[in-house]
C-alpha cells in the first residue's frame, strides 16, 4: 500500500456526461501528479499540482481540468466525455522535499465511457 | 522531448532464470530512472530506482544499471519466482519534482 488513495475505483459512465476523479497524496506530500493509462498510449503524464498550484502540464485535453485544494486532496474533471476516454486514471505524489524524485501511485480509477 | 523505449515488450522465463529489461533515453539532461512494477488490477510500484551520479544499484534480487553515455538502463531480476510476473515500467524524469516519463512496459511471466 503506497498511501496514496483514489475514489472511486470503477466508474461507468456515458458519452457526453461529466465525471470526478478524486485523489489523497500520502500524508506529507504537497505533490500530485495525474497520469492516463491505456493500452495504446501507456502510461502518459496530464498534469501536476504542488501545494495548491498547477505546476506542469502534460498532454491534457482541454475537456479536462484539474484541482488541488487546501488540504492537499486533488481532483481531476473529465467533461464532454468520449468513448476514447476510457482508460486507468492514477495520481501519484511526491515527498516534499525539493531533492525527491520519487513518485508513489495509487490503485487508479477505471473509467469506462459507453 | 523525452522518449523513452522499452525492450523486450514480452518476456518469458522459468522460475530460478534471471530477467534482463532495457531501456534507452533520448534526453540527456535526464537524470533519475525509476522502474515500476504493476499488478493486475492495482498502480505501479516503485521497485527501485538510479539517479545518473550511480552506475549500479542492487536490491536483494533486483538491480538495475545506468550507462549515461550509451543512455540506457536495465532492470536485472535474478532467482526469478511466479510471484515476479507483472508488468514492469521503466521511466526517466530531469529534475526533482517533475513528470516521469515512461516506457511502454514489459510483460514479465515466471512459469513453476
């Protein structure tokens, strides 16, 4: 167990419609990474928050959007969904010291949009 | 930008054989190279990793190789066991606090 949590872990869900993905980094961390899995892109980075910020954006549609709030739980918004959507959502996060490197996942949210 | 390849992206062995994953890097100013393993149904997890001032790093079983100026690094998995099938990740990243990059994955099977 990486003490990084994620809600819920399946969610089904239609084309169009909207969904949250929520994420708790482990006890400590002020970083939060989101990265989309599927079969044929692999593992890809969407974006990072520090301590509230955004930080960096990896290839993130603009139908996405995500937040982190004060007490360092993160949110990830998927609108106007698509069938191509469809994927294993994973936040990970990060020591809070400025030399950590290290990146620790949770279990993921399967997202399945019909 | 970065990219990373992974190979072989299957790999079967018998219990008790070593497994040997490589991994080359495009950028040079990477500097830190995690490998993930990921069971089904559950995120990857960190293994074991190498910041590019080490060439060699050993984990009871596992050890993984940097070479800088070849850019690739390996993951080494000696006296292998059924429980080490999963898929493994290995990844890139520059600097502290940014985004990994990752390779497509090896399948690992360990057959008794």
């Amino acid at each position: 167990d990486s003490g990084v949590t994620q809600t819920p872990k399946h969610l089904i869900t239609a084309t169009g419609q909207r969904v949250t993905l929520r994420c708790s980094p482990r006890s400590g961390d002020l970083s939060v990474y989101w990265y989309q899995q599927s079969l044929d892109q692999g593992l890809q980075f969407l974006i990072q928050y520090y301590n509230g910020e955004e930080r960096a954006k990896g290839n993130i549609l603009e139908r996405f959007s995500a937040q982190q709030f004060p007490d360092l739980h993160s949110e990830l918004n998927l609108s106007s969904l698509e069938l191509g959507d469809s994927a294993l959502y994973f936040c990970a996060s990060s020591p809070r010291q400025a030399s950590a490197y290290e990146q620790y996942f949770g279990p993921g949210t399967r997202l399945t949009v019909t | 930008g970065e990219n990373v390849e992974q190979h072989p992206s299957t790999l079967s062995v018998q219990e008790g054989d070593s497994a040997v994953i490589k991994c080359t890097y495009s950028d040079s100013a990477s500097n830190y190279f995690p490998w993930y393993k990921q069971e089904l149904g559950k995120g990857p997890q960190l293994i074991i990793d190498i910041r590019s001032n080490v060439g060699e790093k050993k984990d009871q079983r596992i050890a993984v190789t940097l070479n800088k100026t070849a850019k690739h690094f390996s993951l080494h998995i000696t006296e292998t066991q059924p429980e080490d099938s999963a898929v493994y990740f290995c990844a890139a990243s520059g600097q502290a606090g940014t985004a990994l990059i990752f390779g497509k994955g090896t399948t690992l099977s360990v057959s008794s």
